[in-house]
C-alpha cells in the first residue's frame, strides 16, 4: 500500500510545490498505512529536502534523457516504480508537466486519476477529496473508488510540515518502450534565474491600465524587490505586451500564491478565477468601482505610476 | 487530412455559478453555454489546416444531451464538416476519453484535437487518456501547430517557457491560445451548417472510478481593507505586521 510521490524540481532543487505534495502523500501513507516513496529525475538535484519531509526511499533517475520534457518517459518510469514496489497511491504536485503526465500514468496503472485537489482524502467516507472546478469558482467533493488512484494536488492544499524519515536514495533506471523520447526537442525558451509564476509565493501582476509594455519596468522592480514572479491580464498577453505564459486567469495560468498584487486589473470575473484560491489579494487601481475591489484584501484607489515606484521604496526600507 | 475535434459545452466564461438541491445540482437556469474555449482554438486551428492544404475532412464530436446540438451546430458554421453527438451527460473525463476512443479506434484520424481542459470541471485528463486508450502519442497544452506531410512541429508550453518539438502523425493534442484565434462563424457558414451531418450514437458501456458527492461555494471573501494612495507605507505594514506574507 505504499506511496509514490513525483519530486519535480528547478534548478537542481526540488519544488516547493513537490515538497507540499510530498507531505500530502505523507498524510495518505499515514491513513492507510503504506510507506512513503518518491521518486525524482535528473543528476545533482539536491534531494535531501525529501527525507526532512517524510520520504523513507528515493527512486533517482540521472538519465540525462530526462532533460526532454517527455510525459511519456516520465508517465513510464513512474509506472515501472510504482508496479515494481506495490505503489497503490501516486502524488503530483499539479504543473504544465505533470498535468500531462497524469492521464498517461492513469492509464498505465488502471488507476483512477482526480486533479485539482485542495484537500486531503477524507477516508471516513471512503475516499472523499474535494477538487477545484469551474477555475476555481466552486469545488466539488468526490469520492475515488478505484484500488489505485492517482492525486494532482493544487498549490497549498497542505501546510508544510518536516517530518524527517531515512530519505534513502536510490539510482533507478527504469525499463523504457520505444514510445519514449519518440518526439524531437527542436528549440527551448526557458526564463532562468526568475521565479515561476505557477510556483511563487508572491505574484506581482498587471493589466491594461499600465497603458504599454514600455511601463513594465516598476512592475518588474517591485517583482524584484519581493522576490516575486511577474503576471499579466489576458488584454495585455493578447496585445503581445507581455509573453502568454504570464498570462494569469481562467484560460492562463491558475495562481494560489500568498499575496497577489493586481495593479491596473479591472478584476474582470476571468482573471478573477484565476486568482481565487491566493491568500492575500492587494488591489491598486484608480477606479473605485473596479471589481478588482470586491475581492481584494487590501485597495488602492490612485495612479498606479505614482503608487508603484513608493510601495516598492517602502518595501525596501523595512528589508 | 482526416481531423477529429473533441469540443465540450460549458458556461460562458463570464457566468456566476450557483447550485441547488443542496449543492448537487448545478443551476443551468440563465447560463448561456459555449463551445469550450481552449476546444474553440483547436477547432480554429483544425479549420485553418484544412484550408491552407485545401483537402481534409474535421469531424467534431461531443459527448452531451440533445440541449448541447446549439454550441455542436455552431462547430459546424465555424468549419467542421460532419459532427458526432455521444447521447449521454458527460460524467467525467474518463467516461469522455472512453467515448471518444470508442468512436475514433477504427476512423483513423490524422490529429485528434482538443482544448488542454474543459473549463467547466478542468480535470484536464481527457487528451493524454485518448492517446493511451488508442495507442496514439498525446501531447499537451500545445499553442502552435503546422503540419508538413506526416509530420508535425509544435509548441508547447513548459513551466516558464515553451519547446518546440517534432513529432510523427497521427497524434493526440491539448490545444490553447495562441495556436489560432477564436473564428466568428459567417452567415454562409451558418446557413451551410443547418444543413451538415449531425450523427447521433449511443455512449458505450464504462464505469468510472469516481462518483460525485456534492458541490461546494468559496469562502467569500470578506470587505476590502482601503487605503489612502498618500499612504503607500499603511499598506507595506499591513502586509508585514497584519497579513504576514512578506
């Protein structure tokens, strides 16, 4: 019964959000009385966070095939661990990646899959998780019935908890059909050294309001001085202001950080969506009536290019 | 070149979603249904690669009752040339990805298209599911797509960025913005689509390993804290003292 949890990492560290779904697969190991597993991929990544966390064994794969980011040679080597060690549960921390690898991997097990989780498994009811629907505007609960099931779990749906085991780690090669790395990696673009949206603990966004992509260098400086990633509203990736992947709301990217700025963002109900599940949602906008309002924790009504350059000096003053 | 666009029906985007029976039924009341927007890109983007060879045949299925043919015959009037309605409610994207292969196994469909998620339940599992059931390379969520004979070059997007990749048809893909823009349909596609196939079938027989308990409302949020824009430095102690988050 044991479970198998998938450390994602970023520059050679594994994610937070890897370590959060590594304590939820903690908590299911727990209930039903499995051992904690995980299983990582690529050569020098830091692993020793794993065991504070709770990982008895680590599966580590350093071909450096895995670079590619095929979800067919993952979605394998994952099932290979997981019928090799009689794996029952299989956690991902929900990504571009893994969102692919999810189906493929369910498949594989003859598991059934949930994504979008935002609790843990209630087994008083069988096996009851809520998941996130309707981009974040509802929930609903469902139960998962089948032997083997498969969680893809939305940023903070734990609280981070060390909880130190062996974290012993393990090389694995795992066994690999000709369908894996059938496709060709012709070119990558990959931001380095900037802090990725879906992952980040702040979130510095803005909308049409900045006026053009030539005002984006105070959202960059207050990002900067936060240690925040950069988001935009759909009008602003869809005037090619901002590159698609900053793109946060119901058809972009799904945000959960700690504190969310919205700055020059009307809060039309799509971004909103895009926004709900984050903790701290500040709003500076310079119409008051904006909907933006009615769910921030915190508004601004003024002049984002005068607020801007202040909140980021007064941020500096008190770090 | 033979394509298969897969296309949900979901409430618009702006809609306010509300539910009765003690949170297990969904309001549909006044809700205005749409062709799922990631799907609507990959039906424009299936439309375009026919036009531009200047041969292909797009079937567009739907896995929906008889009040979802609207968003299907707008499908149609936007280019499809043939749609496929499975006669039953689309009860999770295992049951979905069921039906689809039941219908394509034997079609041998160049591409299979559709949107990276449904925007309605977003389990975002039906295309990789697809490709398993059928054997065929699935790939996901891909923003550009040409075809040059049976092979394929596509974007994709990676956290923090995108690849571009090549691959071998037949494939299996999640579609979003940019692979195309959403198409409008014309009144010529309007009236041509009133009179295309629409083919009804019966869902094959599959049992899900999930059922639904309930629905359930966000914690709203409570009133807007709102501070004066002369006194930047109250919202940076707010957040430091009050919130905790930096």
């Amino acid at each position: 019964m044991s479970v198998l949890v998938f450390l994602e990492s970023v520059d050679s560290n594994i994610k937070k959000s890897a370590l959060e779904a590594l304590v939820y697969g903690r908590n299911i190991a727990g209930a039903t009385g499995g051992k904690l597993l995980a299983i990582a991929v690529g050569e020098g990544v830091d692993l020793s966070l794993a065991g504070v966390y709770g990982a008895e064994k680590i599966f580590h794969i350093t071909d450096s095939r895995f670079t590619q980011a095929d979800e067919q040679a993952f979605a394998e080597a994952i099932a290979d661990a997981a019928n090799s060690n009689g794996v029952k549960n299989v956690v991902f921390a929900k990504s571009s990646l893994t969102d692919s690898i999810t189906p493929k991997l369910a498949s594989m097990l003859q598991a059934t899959a949930a994504t979008n989780v935002v609790s843990l498994p209630d087994y008083s009811k069988g096996c009851e998780v809520k998941r996130s629907i309707f981009t974040g505007k509802a929930f609903e609960i469902v139960n998962i019935n089948s032997e083997k099931k498969v969680f893809s779990v939305k940023k903070n749906a734990v609280e981070l908890s060390e909880a130190p085991a062996a974290g012993v780690v393990e090389k694995f090669s795992p066994n690999l059909s000709n369908k894996a790395f059938s496709i060709k990696t012709i070119s990558t673009e990959k931001t380095t050294g900037e802090v990725l949206l879906s992952d980040a603990e702040i979130v510095v966004s803005a909308g049409r309001g900045l006026k053009g992509p030539e005002n984006w260098g105070m959202i960059i400086d207050l990002a900067k001085t936060l240690g925040a990633a950069t988001g935009c509203s759909k009008p602003v990736s869809d005037l090619n202001w901002r590159p698609h992947h900053e793109h946060v709301g119901q058809t972009g990217i799904k945000v959960s950080p700690n504190l969310y700025f919205a700055i020059g963002i009307s809060g039309a109900i799509q971004h909103v969506a895009g926004i709900s599940s984050s903790k701290v949602i500040v709003a500076i906008n310079k119409d008051a009536d904006a909907p933006i309002f009615k769910v921030a924790t915190y508004g601004i009504v003024g002049d984002a290019f005068d607020i801007v350059p202040k909140l980021t000096a007064a941020i500096k003053a008190i770090q | 070149m033979n394509i298969l666009v897969c296309i949900s029906s979901v409430p618009d985007t702006t809609s306010k979603i509300s539910f009765s029976d003690s949170d297990t039924k969904f309001v549909s009341a006044g809700i205005t249904y749409i062709i799922g927007p990631y799907d609507d890109y990959a039906l424009a983007r299936a439309v375009e690669l026919k036009e531009s060879s200047g041969t292909g045949n797009i079937t567009v299925l739907h896995v929906g009752e008889i009040d979802s043919e609207p968003v299907i015959r707008k499908a149609l009037a936007i280019g499809a040339d043939v749609a496929v309605r499975v006669n039953s409610t689309a009860k999770d994207g295992f049951f979905v990805a069921a039906q689809i292969a039941a219908y394509a196994k034997d079609k041998k469909f160049d591409l299979i298209l559709m949107g990276r998620e449904s925007i309605d339940y977003n389990s975002g599992l039906v295309h990789g599911l697809v490709g398993e059931l059928l054997s065929i390379r699935s790939i996901s969520p891909v923003m550009k797509l040409t075809i040059d004979g049976n092979q394929a070059t596509l974007d994709r997007e990676i956290e923090g960025g995108k690849e571009t990749i090549q691959a071998d048809l037949p494939l299996v893909l999640g579609c979003q913005e940019p692979i195309s823009e959403w198409k409008i349909p014309s009144m010529r596609g309007i009236m041509s689509a009133r009179t295309k196939p629409l083919t009804v079938i019966e869902p094959v027989q599959y049992s899900s390993g999930l059922s639904f308990e309930k629905y359930e409302m966000p914690a709203a949020r409570t009133g807007c804290k709102m501070i004066s824009d002369s006194n930047v430095g109250e919202l940076v102690s707010l957040l430091k003292s009050e919130a905790k988050v930096i």
